[in-house]
C-alpha cells in the first residue's frame, strides 16, 4: 500500500503545480529576479553562495543571470516549507520558453526527499548518523534540481509539453473523482493518448533533475570527509530506486563519481 500511497500523492502535487501559458513576446525583464522576505534573506544568501561555490553551480546560475531574452523568478515562500516547485512557464508566439518561476520552501535546508524518486538529494541524508551534511548543501542541491527542471522544461517542445499538461490536467480531474482507479477506462485512454501514465511522465521529470544535482554534488563533495558515504547511499538509491532511468545516470557514474571503496 504504500506505494500506492506514494503514487497518490506524487501525481497530485505534481498536477496541482502545473501552471504555463504563452506569453507572446512581452517579457517584464530578465536574467534571474528574487523575491526574498527579509526574514529569509540571510539564510537565502547561504544557499547561493554554496550553489555558487562550484563550477557547475556557477554555470547553471549564469546561464539564467546573463540571459537578456529569460526571465527567472526564484521566490522563498512559507508553503513550501522544507520543498521546491518550478511552473509558471511561459513561452513567446515561436515556442521559445521566455520565462519560468522557482519556489523555495524557508526550511529548504531541512528535509530530505524520499529515495524513491529523488535518489541524489536522498544521497545526502543522515540516517546512520556517520556524518551530518550541512544545511545550506542540501538546500543548494534543491535549487540546482529545480533548475534542472526549467532546463528540461526549455529544450522540450513547447506544443509537446503543452499538451502533455492539459491531458495530464484531465487525467487528474478524473482521478481524484473516481477513488483513485488507475484502471477506469478514460484514464487508460488518456494514458494512451499520453504515451505513458502521467505518473512516468513526472518521474522522467524528476530523474532528469537528479542528474544536474548529481553533477553538482560530484563537484561539491570534493574534499569533503563523508563524500564517499555520499556517493556510495548514491549508487545504491539508483541501484534500488532508478533501474529504469539508470542509463542517464551511469555516464556520469563511470566517468565522474570517485571510485569509493565503501
């Protein structure tokens, strides 16, 4: 049962969360615009300067903070709490992404997500109580995994994506009236139409951006005395929870994680 519970939940937060629309070619500025409460801007402050202190972190940053023609909103909000989201992406008349939103939960820095579908960030909890990860990376990690998204969100086509949302949008209507029967012929319909079930489209989502917090913790925990429990937890959550995304995951497993002997 439980993870029917999981698949409950995940598909409804996921769907609750879409939000796009196409915005024509009036952009209100650009590069990255936060919007931190001034109780949270301290804390804010840590997270991006761990984010910042990696190559990859700086690469991702900048590839929003220099863009004239983009605009990031990352926003800290109470809703949150200890999550993220990315939606309100918006595109011009030509199918280009001009603009996307991320939220920041104020307790980013606690809380880590299950292994199930977020095998990295998992990675970096202290269950065993050999080491402690400080705050401020797991939080950075988060955001890096939220961006992950708007770059998945930018290289996918517009029209695609789209309309891959309002079916998903009627799946979930019919869903959550039903008692949650994955079996009731429209949804199998819209499931066809959809060329999977949106709960796979959402876990290709979210696997695509635990490959950009793969890469950020690479570089991350270099140094660091716990890294290689890091990457050995890992290696075993992909191993347990991602066999079939793990071919986006094993380039850079072969060429990038430390060869750990735990």
């Amino acid at each position: 049962m439980r993870g029917f519970s999981v698949f409950c939940i995940c598909l409804v937060s996921f769907l609750s969360g879409l939000s796009y629309e196409a915005a024509g070619k009036n952009l209100r500025g650009s590069g990255i615009k936060e919007i931190i409460p001034a109780d949270s801007r301290q804390r804010y402050q840590n997270w991006k300067a761990e984010l910042l202190s990696t190559e990859f972190g700086r690469r991702e940053w900048n590839a929003y903070a220099n863009r004239s023609d983009f605009l990031l909103t990352i926003e800290v909000s109470d809703e949150r709490k200890h999550g993220a989201s990315t939606d309100d992406f918006e595109w011009d008349d030509d199918g280009n992404l001009v603009a996307a939103k991320i939220t920041l939960g104020k307790s980013l820095d606690k809380g880590f997500p299950d292994p199930v579908y977020y095998p990295v960030m998992n990675s970096l909890a202290t269950y065993d109580g050999l080491f402690e990860v400080d705050g401020d990376i797991l939080a950075s990690t988060k955001i890096i995994h939220e961006i992950g998204h708007v770059n998945f969100t930018a290289g996918t086509n517009a029209k695609i994506f789209q309309q891959q949302n309002k079916l998903i949008a009627s799946y979930n209507n019919i869903f959550l009236r039903n008692g949650y029967d994955v079996t009731d012929p429209r949804l199998v319909a819209l499931a066809d139409e959809l060329g999977a079930k949106p709960i796979e489209i959402w876990e290709a989502r979210e696997y695509n951006s635990e490959v950009s917090a793969m890469m950020y913790l690479i570089q991350r925990m270099e140094g660091e005395t716990f890294s290689c429990s890091v990457f050995s937890r890992m290696r075993r959550n992909i191993a347990d929870h991602a066999r079939n995304h793990n071919y986006k995951f094993q380039p850079i497993a072969t060429s990038s994680l430390p060869g750990c002997r735990n």
